[in-house]
C-alpha cells in the first residue's frame, strides 16, 4: 500500500477531504523524522515506537579492494510494534489464506 492509497482510504473511511488528510499525515511524518533527528522517540500506545537505535563502531571490508574500512558508532531509526498490532497480523484471517 502506498501513502497515495493509506490518503485514499482515510479519507472514504472519515468523509475528510483528500487534500485535509494529505496535510495531515505529511505533517506526522514530518514530526517523526524531526523528533527523531532530534534523538527523541516516538510511543504509540496501541500501535508501537519508533525508536533510535544505537549501533557500535565497527570494522568492515570493501571486498573490491580488499580494504578494511572503520564505521563510526551512529544510530538509525528502528519501528517496534505494540503487542496489541502484532497480534492483529498474527490473527489476519486473510493472511493466513495466504501462507497455506
């Protein structure tokens, strides 16, 4: 599903316009990447976090040159869903068509 679609499907299911809906979720997303640029994370109660993960300095190889290369320590932004979201994939009627 893309973003076009989820705008789609807000605004059938709540009589909002396209456009008003368009904002609003570009504005969320907007606030997750600003807050999480700012090392904030971000808890949804019933849906999950977004969080910053830390990953440690490390040594790798670029196997074209045969070099040893060293990544700084840094962080990217992770998405842990809630318990409540994991369980309504697990139990998806439509999803467990799929996998027999």
């Amino acid at each position: 599903m893309t973003k076009a679609e989820v705008i789609n499907e807000i605004a059938q299911k709540t009589g909002i316009d396209k456009a008003d809906v368009a904002h609003t979720v570009e504005a969320f997303f907007n606030v997750v990447k600003h807050s999480m640029s700012e090392g904030d994370n971000i808890y949804i109660r019933g849906f999950g976090s977004f969080v910053n993960k830390k990953r440690a300095r490390k040594i790798a190889r670029n196997i074209s040159k045969n070099t040893a290369i060293i990544i700084d320590e840094h962080y990217i932004p992770s998405f842990k869903p809630a318990k409540v979201f994991v369980d309504k994939v697990k139990s998806s009627e439509k999803l467990k068509s799929e996998v027999s």
